[in-house]
C-alpha cells in the first residue's frame, strides 16, 4: 500500500476511534437509563424524583444522610461533615462533572453509601436520588 493510503486509513480510524468515544460519552441522562435499567432487571420501578429527594434528606439508620453533607438541596457547595473538605455542588446543572461518567458515579455511590446507609445503595435508590438531583436547575 502507498503511502497515501496509510495515511487515509489512519485518517479514517481515527475519526471512527474519536466519534465511537463521543458516542461512548455519558451524561446524567445515560447514567440514569443505567440504573433505571439496573433496577427494571431486578423488577423494581426506579426514577421516581419524589422518592429520591426523600431518600436523599433522610436518615437510614444512622447519624448521616446524604444532606449532612451535600446541603439539603444540592445545588451549591457542600462540606464533608468530618473532614470539613469543600465539596462541589452534586446536581448536575450546578456542576458539569456530576455524573458524566458511570464508574465515577459508582465509585462515588458506593463510598457515600456505605457512609450512610452502611451498605451500597440499590439501582432503584440511585436512579431515585439521580432522577431527583437532575431536575434541580
């Protein structure tokens, strides 16, 4: 092959490499489908805004809920109620990095929920919490 046509085809590779990744992009939207889809699989209905802000302001057996340290209504910053670290606001319309990755919205349920609840949260009561925190604008 000349060498026009490795370069073509290296061309083309990588648009196909660049719009499979954008395509691969998660919004809060997506992540939420994901839980929603989670938790249909388990045949729990999921989503539901009224329960996740509920959930959100409520204690679980424990000392801390979610507002002990995200506020009340999550759309400014926070503080961690031990350590006293800033932490950005949680809904995504307040800040663009909230839930545009599925393994990092894991990774942070999982933590925070093992924080409150003392076990990881369900797909139900992430898409509950999720559901809630994206219509806050």
């Amino acid at each position: 092959m000349d060498k026009n046509g490795w370069a073509r085809r290296l061309g083309a590779a990588l648009v196909l490499g660049l719009s499979a990744g954008l395509a691969l992009a998660d919004s809060p939207a997506n992540v939420l489908d994901n839980y929603k889809a989670q938790a249909k699989a388990a045949g729990v209905s999921a989503g539901d805004t009224v329960r996740g802000q509920s959930f959100f302001n409520s204690t679980h057996g424990n000392e801390w809920k979610c507002a002990s340290c995200h506020g009340a209504v999550p759309t400014g910053k926070g503080e961690h109620a031990i350590t006293h670290k800033v932490i950005e606001p949680l809904a995504p319309a307040f800040n663009a990095q909230r839930f545009s990755d599925v393994s990092k919205a894991d990774k942070w349920f999982r933590r925070n929920c093992k924080d409150v609840l003392a076990r990881e949260c369900s797909a139900a009561e992430k898409a509950d919490v999720l559901a809630w925190l994206i219509t806050l604008k």
